[in-house]
C-alpha cells in the first residue's frame, strides 16, 4: 500500500514508456515533432519513473460497465487508493462501495490546493 500522500499511476503498458526518445528529440531537433506530443511523452515517461509497482489479482472482476475500466479500479483498490482521478466519473460511480471515491482531474487539484 503507498504512504499517505503517494500517487499510485495506472500504466497498463509501461514497457512502451520505455523505449528510448525518437533520435530527433535526443538531436534537440523539436521541430521534427509536434511540442504538445513531446512533453506528453515526457510527462507520462516521468509517471512512468516515479511509480509504484502494484500486484492485482483481478479480484473484483466483472465490477463496472466496461471491462476496460476493471483494470483501472483493480488497480486503485489493490493499492489502497482513496481516489482515482477520471474525466470518466460517469462509469465510476460504483468504486465507492470499494472505498475508493471517483473525481475529476479539476476537483482533484482543487482538493489539493484546498488541503495545503
């Protein structure tokens, strides 16, 4: 379970993370690709780094609506979550009933700002 506080990131496939920056990047060459595709690639990259490690062991399987959406919260309650920031609240309005609360990535940081 992550320390109070943490962030538990769900990366269902981090070896695609992994793989090293195009050469045009690594050449400083930024305007080979688009600015907002290359700081999304390093932003979930540095996700990537920073993240724990969870086991899941599929447990609450078929819960929500779209099965897709299972791997998401079997992730959130395996880690022992309070939250899981989704656009998608719509889908899950269920996890409460797991002890995990649903909220956008909006309310989430106004939560954070109001809290420090």
């Amino acid at each position: 379970m992550p320390a109070s506080g943490s962030a538990v990131s769900f990366l269902p496939c981090s070896c695609s993370l992994s793989r090293p920056l195009p050469r045009s990047v690594t050449k400083a060459r930024l305007s080979l690709i688009p600015l907002a595709s290359f700081l999304g690639d390093i932003s979930l990259r540095y996700l990537a780094s920073i993240a724990q490690l969870q086991d899941v062991h599929y447990l609450w399987r078929p819960f929500l609506r779209d099965p897709d959406d299972d791997m998401v919260l079997e992730c959130a309650v395996a880690s022992g979550s309070q939250y899981l920031v989704t656009h998608n609240i719509r889908d899950f309005q269920r996890i409460g009933e797991l002890g995990v609360t649903p909220i956008t990535p909006a309310s989430f940081l106004a939560l954070l700002r109001s809290s420090s």
